[in-house]
C-alpha cells in the first residue's frame, strides 16, 4: 500500500514536470514560431523592396541609355555635315587652284 502511495506520488510529480515541461515547450515553440514568420515577412518585404528598387534604376539606366543614344545620334550628325563641308571646301579650293594654274599656264 505505501508503495502503492509512492508509485502514484512519483507518477502525479512525473506528470506534472512533464506537462509544465510541454506547455514550455509548447510556448517556446509558439514563439519561435512567430518570430521566423515575422522574419520570413521582413525579408519578403526586403526583398520586394530590392525588386522595385532595381527597376527603378534599369528605367533609370534605360532612360539615360536613351538620352546619350540621341545624343550620340546628334553629334555624329554633326560630324557627317561638318565632314561634308569640309569636302566642298577641298573642292572649291582644288577647283581656284587649278583655274589660278590654268589662267597662269595660259598667260
């Protein structure tokens, strides 16, 4: 009978640190539980962040890309017509030369 006593005293103790133990547990869990989705949301949030961020620069990039190609397209342009009349400039120049040698070979 006293064994019978301590048997189930050991066993109402057992139970009981084990049941404190697993609502422990169970807390502890819960709130890791949290904290990794609360973790999960911020990096979800970094993350979509970094996305727009990133394609806000490549508009940015591709507006600039855009504005220099416009440029560039101007000053080649430029060149071409600068090149052009320098060209009408040699001949206009060769053509005086050779009628000054032409009036001077004449005379």
């Amino acid at each position: 009978m006293v064994e019978a006593l301590a048997r189930n005293v050991i066993t109402l103790f057992v139970q009981g640190v084990i049941s404190s133990n697993l609502t422990n547990l169970n807390n502890l869990a819960s709130k890791e539980a949290g904290l990794l989705l609360g973790v999960w949301r911020e990096i979800t949030n970094i993350i979509e962040e970094l996305e727009i961020k990133s394609a806000e620069e490549k508009q940015e990039t591709d507006s600039m890309a855009r504005v220099w190609l416009r440029r560039f397209r101007e000053v080649s342009f430029d060149m071409e017509n600068c090149m052009e009349k320098f060209e009408i400039y040699l001949k206009r120049r060769h053509i005086f030369h050779f009628i000054m040698f032409a009036a001077n070979f004449s005379n």
